[in-house]
C-alpha cells in the first residue's frame, strides 16, 4: 500500500511537470506562473491537510511550511511578470 500522502505529492509533481512543459511551448511566464500556481496549491494544501495525508509536505510546522511555499509561489508569479515576452 503507498503512503498516504503519495497522492498528494504526485499531483504537485505533476503540476510541476505541466509547468516545465509549458515553459518549453508557451514560454518562461507561462510556465513560471503555472509553476507559482502549484505552489499556491501546495501551500493551501499543507495548510488544511492533516500530517499523515500532507505526506512529505509536511516537513516542519504547519506555519512555516504553509508561509515558506507562500513565498516561494509569490516569488514564482513575480518574477514570470518581470520577464519579458517572447
């Protein structure tokens, strides 16, 4: 039986994939703003999900591991806005 939380984990990593994808046909600011959007969902994930579905999600508290995937998702989203097209 997979862990609980392998489901999880698996979607994010597609989504991750889907971004890189993306990147290769649409360019850096699609796929970097997909990339932000899976993160986003990562971190609203951990928020709500209890430890044993978050699977490796949770790595430390739920605060901090909800805040750093935050960033990092804003981080993601602007800096694909600075880019510039084409």
């Amino acid at each position: 039986m997979p862990p609980a939380g392998g489901a999880v984990l698996g979607a994010l990593v597609a989504g991750a994939g889907l971004a890189l994808v993306l990147t290769l046909l649409a360019g850096p600011v699609a796929g970097g703003l997909v990339l932000g959007a899976d993160l986003a969902v990562a971190a609203v994930l951990r928020l709500v999900l209890p430890v044993r579905v978050a699977g490796a999600l949770a790595v430390r508290s739920r605060a901090v591991d909800t805040a750093v995937l935050l960033v990092l998702a804003a981080a993601c989203a602007a800096l694909s806005w600075s880019l510039p097209e084409g």
